[in-house]
C-alpha cells in the first residue's frame, strides 16, 4: 500500500518526501477537523452529566 | 527465466536440491529422468513455491500496514482528545468570556496601572435578582473557582447535551433547574478532562470553598456544603433540594456535576453548596476573589 504510493509519487527522491508529509499533513488535519469530533460522542469516557 | 543465482556445475546443483526437496521425489527423478530435466523440474517447483511465497508476503505485508496504520490512527485520536480539545476548548472559552464585555467591577488603579485596593463587596440585604432563563446555548454567567486558581474564569451557558453546549461551550447549566437568584438547586455540569477539562480539579474543592457565578450585573456567591460520588442515574443530586426528590425548593443551591474517575464514565463527582451572600457587581468585588484560599494537604 506505502510501496504503491512511493512508486507512484513523481520526482526524485526529496520531493517524494515532500509531497508525502504534505499528504500526511492534511490526512491529520481533516481528522482532527472533522473524524475525530465525529467519533468523540461514542467513546465511553467524557459523559459529565446525571440523568 | 534462470535465476542468476543459479549454480553453473551439477555436484553444486545436487547439493542445494539435497537442502529444498523431499529426499523421497529426489530418488524417483535421479533414476528415471536425464539430469537436465531434473534440474528443469526442480526449477519449475522453486518458481511455483517462490510465487506462492511472495503472494503470502504481499498480504502479510498488506495486513501488516493496515494494522500500522490503525495503530497511528489511534495513537492520533488520543493526541486529539487529550491534547487538541483542551487547547481548542481553553481558547474558545477565554473568547467567550472577553467577548461577553460585561461592565469590569470597580478597580481602584494607580498611576502605574496596578490595581491598589479593590473595593470589596459587602452582602447585600433581601432576595437575590433572578437571572431569566435564557435560549439554548445561551452563555448567561462566569464561574470563578478560586480554589482552581487566580486566573479560573469560565463561561456558563445553557444546556447540557455534549455537542452543542459542554463541549464547545465549557460550563453548562441543567435546563430546568433554578437559575442564580431562583430558590432551587442552579445545577451545571462540566468536563474534568479535555475540550478546556473547566471541572479538572473538582476533586480539590473542600467544604467551605467560595464558588462564585457572575452574571451581567450580579454576584452570587456559593459555598461548598458536601461533596459526594454517585451513579450516573441519581438525578436526585440535581433536585431542588438537593439529595431529596420529590420535595419543593427551601434555599439557594448550587449543584457541579462531573466525571468521576477521570477518563470514565462509571460514576459522577458530585458538589453541593449553597447561597452565602450576593451583591451588585458594581459595588466591587467579592473579598473571596482577592484572596487565593488556603493549602490543603
């Protein structure tokens, strides 16, 4: 799956590594953004109330 | 195809098929087949099993990233619970509160800008002004906790359903219970970890600790009577007398309601207070504000 990715990335090598942490990059920040706020309400820790 | 690695002279070749075949198969070849044939059979078997093996090692390898990858997205989800929604939480709180731009209580401020003497507040005399119930998600009152610290101010609002108010919002107020100034029990639950954790040191609050609720234009100020942990059902913690269902507002409570232990939701910390006294916000500030209380060991 990350042997595919490199092979298909284009340019040498130091530009790979570029194009793959800004990959990387924005996959965190859309989970943080918009997954993980999603999934927060169903883990079983956090609940504060009573009723 | 010949592998490069393959050896030129039979007695290597011998050798090598005596360490990857069957002795048994090697026995029946040697004595009905021409040694060029065997060595061609030999090479069909290697490339059958090589095949076989690189399909195995593409799905372990496959399955092992996907693993990997589920690891990170975890080890990821944790940074962002209990790192990320306490900066984010902290900062939206903060905003809020400077954007509510309340009238400041009077300061008595030198030349130098240093505050010299606030004017402390004295108990004013008669029922407390009741605060009107406001829309959902509302933010009505601040909270200061000097237990928690000088600097603890945090924003109530109305509402307790996770996503729209305790999360996003800090501090939220049970709707249908009293608002400051209304007899009955002004019950309000927040997070003690993450998004801002407002409730974090709850747990440090000792009978006697002054909780103090601003809104626009009054103080009220609470004392803690009791503190207790109970079942996530007890509804009764946030009835108007607090601990007694069933039975109509006598007094001016103050109910904090969060998780307990830390990072469960198996049980609720419970804080109880009451009404001590409440005053006008502009004729200073409540002498409990100026004092951080005293160490408990």
């Amino acid at each position: 799956m990350y042997g595919w990715l490199w092979r298909h990335l284009p340019g040498p090598t130091w530009v790979r590594v570029i194009i793959a942490l800004i990959l990387l990059a924005a996959i965190t920040a859309a989970l943080f953004v918009w997954v993980f706020p999603e999934i927060s309400p169903y883990m079983p820790f956090n609940e504060t109330t009573v009723g | 195809m010949v592998d490069e690695d393959e050896p030129p002279r039979p007695e290597d070749e011998s050798a090598r098929l005596e360490d990857e075949s069957p002795p048994e198969e090697d026995e029946s070849l040697s004595e009905e087949e021409g040694p060029l044939q065997r060595r061609r059979e030999t090479q069909r078997k290697k490339a059958k099993t090589r095949t076989r093996r690189n399909a195995l090692a593409n799905v372990l390898g496959f399955l092992g990233e996907i693993l990997i990858t589920a690891g990170v997205f975890v080890a990821l989800f944790l940074v962002w619970q209990l790192w990320w929604t306490d900066i984010e939480g902290n900062a939206e709180q903060e905003r809020i509160v400077a954007e509510l731009a309340w009238e400041e209580p009077p300061v008595a401020v030198s030349a130098m800008g240093e505050a010299l003497d606030k004017p402390v507040l004295q108990p004013a005399i008669g029922d407390p002004p009741v605060e009107p119930e406001p829309e959902l998600r509302e933010t009505f009152a601040v909270m200061y906790i000097p237990r928690f610290g000088p600097d603890y101010i945090r924003p109530i609002s109305e509402g307790t359903d996770r996503p729209t108010v305790l999360d996003p919002l800090g501090i939220g107020h049970y709707v249908d219970t009293a608002m400051p100034g209304e007899l009955g029990n002004f019950s309000v639950a927040g997070h003690r970890t993450t998004y801002g954790k407002p409730f974090n040191q709850i747990a440090d609050l000792q009978v006697g600790d002054a909780l103090i609720v601003r809104t626009d234009m009054v103080w009220y100020v609470y004392q803690v009577t009791e503190y207790l942990i109970v079942d996530p059902h007890q509804m009764e913690v946030i009835a108007p007398v607090p601990g007694h269902e069933g039975r109509s507002a006598d007094g001016f409570y103050i109910t904090l309601t969060s998780c307990h232990p830390m990072f469960s939701a198996a049980e609720r910390y419970i804080v109880h207070g009451e009404l001590a006294y409440w005053g006008l916000v502009g004729m200073g500030v409540p002498a409990e504000l100026l004092e951080q209380p005293e160490e408990v060991p």
